[in-house]
C-alpha cells in the first residue's frame, strides 16, 4: 500500500519550500522517479524555478511536465494521474489527486500558513479514512 508522509516544518514560506526542494533532492539521489504535482502552472513554474536556485552546490535534474521525456527522473506539473513510470509523488496540490495510489510513496507537506494547514488537515483525514500508512515528520529550523 502507498506510504505517504506528511512533512511539518518549522518555520514560513521559504523554510518551508527549500525543506520541500530538499526532500526533492534526497528522493531522485536514492534513485527515485519523483512526480511533483502542483496546484496550478504557476506553482509549478515557481517550483521549477526553487529546484535550480535553492543550493548554489546542488543539481537536480527536473524538467516542467510539457518538457519532460522519459528519461526526466523529476517531472513537476499538474495531472499526477497520468505520471505513469515515476514511483513518488510530491503533492503540492491543495487536494489529493487521482490515482494517488499507484504510486509507492507520497510526500504532503503539512503547510506553512493557515490556509495551507486546513487544506493539509483534509488530505491528512482523507489518507486516515482509507487506511494509507500515515508517518509524520517534524523538521525544526
């Protein structure tokens, strides 16, 4: 059955977001193919754009989905159904999408603002009332 795994970190928005990146990161260096489904294009764009500038010493390979071939082992976009040969899910997304458990493992993050919170409240609820494997992850600054 799929893990998923909620991430709550300390600390706002852009703590939050290159703790996201980092976990990005560490998936694809353990030879994960990682699908990173946004809310919107915008936020996919903006997470494409965190990728390359979150660590000046760091590379990691992504492409947005409308680049992306087969051989791309980070694909950001936003139609996680469709993402067939990747095995994580990073979930930006307000909600959950569909399909989410073909994939192995799911990373939620739990939010960084009040908005963010609830919607992580939801999905964390959602994974619960199914009987998905729920494990929390607490990262202080």
């Amino acid at each position: 059955m799929t893990r998923v795994d909620f991430y709550v970190v300390d600390g706002g928005g852009a703590v939050h977001d290159r703790t996201l990146c980092r976990v990005v990161e560490k998936a694809w260096q353990q030879g994960h193919a990682i699908y990173v489904n946004c809310e919107d294009g915008e936020g996919a764009r903006r997470f494409d754009d965190l990728l390359w500038q979150f660590q000046d010493t760091s590379f990691v390979p992504h492409a947005l989905e409308q680049d992306a071939d087969e051989a791309t082992p980070i694909v950001i976009g936003t139609a996680a159904a469709g993402a067939v040969s990747h095995d994580v899910l990073i979930n930006l997304a307000c909600g959950v999408p569909e399909a989410v458990s073909r994939f192995e493992r799911v990373v939620e993050s739990a939010g960084h603002d009040d908005a963010s919170r609830q919607a992580a409240r939801t999905r964390y609820r959602y994974y619960q009332e199914r009987g998905f494997p729920l494990h929390t992850h607490k990262i202080g600054r």
